[in-house]
C-alpha cells in the first residue's frame, strides 16, 4: 500500500467510526455538576450580611445597633465625623441636641457600605465603642464641642 486512498476495499486509515463522541459530554456534564455543587456550598458557608438595625438618639450621641460586628472605620476631619461601616442598610437622617445645638447625623449608601456623618456648625469631638450586647453589637458614639 503506498496511499491512503481505497483500493479494493483495503487502505492504510480506519474508518471513521460513526458513533457519536461521548466523552467530551461526560467531561463537560462533571464540569458543570461540579461547579454547581461548589456553588452552592459556598453559598452555605457565607455569612448573613451584616445589618444596621436602628440608631437611638441620646442627650450627647448617637447608639447604633447591628446585626453583628461590622468593619469600621472613623475620622475626625475639621471637626466633622465620618464613619463607614462594612455593614447593609436604609439610608437615614436626624437630628440631636448637643449642649442645646443641633448636631446633623445622615446614614447614606456608599461602595465600601455605610456611611455615618455627624455636621455641626462648629467643631465637634468624641469617641465611639462598640461591644456585643443581647445578641447584637451596639456602636456607642459620644460627642463633645
């Protein structure tokens, strides 16, 4: 034989089989069953998002309660405080009496989560603490002029 082409019937290549290729089917079906599996495993092993709850008004600050303890961050910046919380929430706004002044407080919606920002219309100084208490985490934040 010198080619590949038929000559009475004998030739040096097989046949193309005419079934079907399954392999490639079962590869691809595991593949996706796999992946859905880990799918909703890790979305089993996720955490519940983190929550504000509510925020109480008090004689020299704010109390905010979450679901859970969340990531935090504050700064004071020209007597303004910022907080942002890791955290999922309705947007929000208030106002307390600090010394008889009005101090301005707005929740708003942010990519890093929440934001918590006390305006007065002069400087404003505090602290804020957190701790778990009934089940939840309460934010204290105390402010002074």
């Amino acid at each position: 034989m010198h080619g590949s082409e038929l000559k009475d019937g004998q030739h040096s290549t097989p046949e193309e089989d005419p079934r079907p290729k399954l392999w490639p089917r079962v590869l691809a079906s595991l593949a996706i069953v796999g992946m859905m599996v880990g799918m909703m495993i890790g979305r089993l092993t996720t955490p519940d998002p983190i929550e504000l709850q509510t925020i109480e008004v008090q004689a020299d600050g704010l109390v905010v309660w979450f679901s859970d303890e969340p990531k935090l961050h504050g700064e004071w910046v020209d007597g303004t405080l910022g907080l942002l919380f890791a955290a999922k929430g309705m947007p929000q706004s208030g106002q307390l009496k600090l010394n008889g002044k009005d101090v301005n407080w707005r929740v708003s919606r942010t990519d890093g989560g929440l934001m918590l920002t006390l305006v007065a219309a002069r400087a404003l100084r505090g602290d804020w603490t957190g701790a778990p208490q009934d089940g939840r985490w309460r934010l204290q934040v105390n402010l002074q002029e």
